[in-house]
C-alpha cells in the first residue's frame, strides 16, 4: 500500500501563499517515491494580496486561501476543516509567507503566533499519532506552538528569525540549503528550502531528503 | 558562457493560465542543466478567470497575465514585449489553458486562432534565427500560426485537437507522455505533458527529455 501524505497548502505564491517552487517539488518528490499526496488548504481569506511583480499589497483584492492553493493542485485539494490524521502517514507543510500569513501570523505577530486551528488540531493529531511531520523555509515557525518545548528545528542561519521561533519553544539548529535537520525524538524534519535558496535546484536539495526522510519514519 | 533560455508564461494556474507544474518543472531541470532561465509573459488581461476549486468563471474578477505569471518566477520576470531574440539560445512554452487562452485564442477560435503580437514577434524572431524552440502540452497549438506549413509536432494523442492545428499548418505525430516529437529540420520540440499526464512524474518524465533536447538543440 502506497503512504498517504497530507500537503498543507497556504495560497499560490511566494509573497501571500505557498512557495510554488517548494510545492511543486514536494509533490514531484512524493510521487516519484511512490506515496500518495493529498492537498488541503484552509478555507479562510488570504491575509492580503500581495502583486508579485511590484512587491506591493494590491489594495482592495481579497481572495481566499483554499481557492488560490487550488491552483497549486490543479484543482485536486480539500478544506484543511476535513483532513483526518487517521487517514495520513505523514504531514508535510511547504513554506512561503502564506505558512506565516495564513497557516499562523507569524509575519506579523512573531513570537506571539497563533495558529489557524484548523491547522493546529490537524497536525497535533498526527503527531500525537507518532507519525512524521516535513516543514520547510519559514513553516518551521509553528513548531512551538505545534509541538510544544524542546524541538530541533532549522530555518536555515537567519538568527534574528531563530531566535523569535525558539522562545515559542523550539531548539534551532543552523543548516545548509542542501540539508535537513532531523529531530528523531518528536519525528519532526525541516530544511530551509528559500530561507535559503538562490536558486530553484538548491531548494529542491533539501527538499528531496526532506521527502525522503518524512518517507522513512512513515516506515517506523 | 550558460546558455540563455526564455520561459514564456502565460499565467498562474492550469484552467487560466500557465500549468504550474510544466512551469516549474521546465525551470528546474534548466537550472540543473546549467541554464540560465529568463521567465517572461505578455502584458495584458486574462481571458478570464477560473476558480481552480470549482472549474466555474469567476465572474466579476480580472487578472493580469504578467502578474500573475510573477507567482511562478518569484518576481523574477519580464514584460514579453520587451523579449530580444539576439539575446536568448532557445524558447520553451509550457502548457495550461492559459498557451491556448491568453498568449492565442485557440481555446476559442479553434484553427482560426491568431497569436499574441508579442509572442509571434519575439518566437518568429528566435526561430528565424535557426534556435530552437519547446512547447509542451497545448503549447502547440500554435506552431502552424508560427512556423508556417509542415512542422512536425504532438499534443499526444486527441485526434480531434490535432486535427484543428493540422488545419493551420503542423504536421501531428502521436506521442506517449514520457516521449516527445523532434522537428530537426524545424528546430521544434514538443512533449504532451498534461494532455496524456495522469501524474506529476509522468508529466516531467516528458518535459525533462524536452528540456535536454531543446538544450542540446543550442549546441547546434
């Protein structure tokens, strides 16, 4: 039987949702690897619309989380409201500023976060179920909040951002774009993907042994 | 010297706009090729837009295809207008209804499509120039438009959608998605990607043998 892996999705584009390029390798990595990949996304308006070819808020645009990460699945996705941690292997949650903006508010609170909860009771649950959860570029914001005191997690090497994440409860550990860190204790695995990245196969470095490893603990 | 690749897309998404995945897997296998991509898209409205969770028009809403395109380059893209053949070693088109909606209207007007003004002028010009030039999934439905009579190439196997670009000039090879159709004479390469793709892997087992073509294509 092939795994079930939940890909938790926040919006379509680096400024206001899911990081394409990390998304789309996550899925391609998945794949190939022969595990089965189910979207979910919020159902909740995006934070903002950001207009990715100036960089600017596009005032007086609103649209919603779900509807756009649609487009990152082709249409094949589902409310987060629905997913059930006994229907999964493994969770993994790309980055973008959507996993800061729209999965928590991070971006905007630091480290007073809150958690979509949607969001946080999935993901909870699959964690307390003893099964893997990836999270890669900023997403690994919400380990604290998530997973509670004492988990090893990456961002890369921006320590002002470590530093907001760690008094949430995490324990940061530096690391390269083309490596992950591994917390085998509360089978947690990030990689800093374009906390990192110059350029799209750096990202897709780590993303791949994120992949694999999540891969591996659904194994026990 | 890298060689100098253009990308041109033609939104964010595969009911309106470029297919997310085609796009990404295209930049990534350039990239780890060695290639330098040149993401670019034309400057003007969507056709319309979809939303990508129910498959309906959203009515009421408008969208531009440069920024929206921007979702997929990070940011990083160009005004398609403003693309110079002297500048770039091959063009590859992805596919997603936005190939046959915003850079032609071949989702419309079948073989009486007409090309965006830009798109003709900066491909024409690459083709003129003996470069070779990609287009994958619906892409090609514009290569008799472009090239004139006799170019060989494939949107797989629907032989109905065939017919229609036979009608305008192209000569249509049957192809499995993990294959593509080499016009030597032409310097056209073209894979069916999700026309035949039931999976993420089978789409890029097509494009990354397009990429590689279309790249060795450059050494001439």
């Amino acid at each position: 039987m092939s795994k079930k892996i939940a890909v938790i999705l926040s919006g379509c584009g680096v400024f206001d949702g899911s990081e394409i390029y990390e998304s789309v390798i996550t899925l391609l990595c998945l794949d190939r690897a022969g595990a089965e990949a189910q979207c979910f996304a919020p159902n909740i308006q995006q934070m903002h619309v950001i207009n990715h070819l100036t960089g600017e808020v596009a005032e007086g645009e609103s649209r919603q989380v779900l509807v756009e990460a649609a487009r990152l699945a082709r249409g094949e996705i589902k409310d987060l409201a629905d997913a059930k941690a006994e229907e999964f292997d493994a969770v993994i949650i790309p980055g973008g500023f959507g996993a800061a903006k729209n999965l928590c508010d991070f971006a905007v609170k630091g480290s007073d976060l809150s958690l979509n909860e949607d969001l946080a009771r999935f993901v909870q649950a699959v964690h307390q179920a003893d099964k893997p959860v990836g999270l890669m570029c900023i997403a690994p914001a919400m380990v604290g909040k998530l997973f509670g005191e004492g988990v090893h997690f990456t961002i890369g090497n921006d320590q002002e951002t470590a530093s907001a994440i760690e008094s949430t409860g995490g324990v940061h550990e530096p690391c390269p774009v083309n490596n992950i860190c591994i917390d085998g204790t509360n089978n947690v695995v990030t990689t800093p993907a374009y906390m990192l990245a110059s350029s799209i196969s750096e990202a897709a470095s780590g993303i791949e042994k994120l992949v694999a490893e999540v891969l591996a603990k659904t194994e026990g």
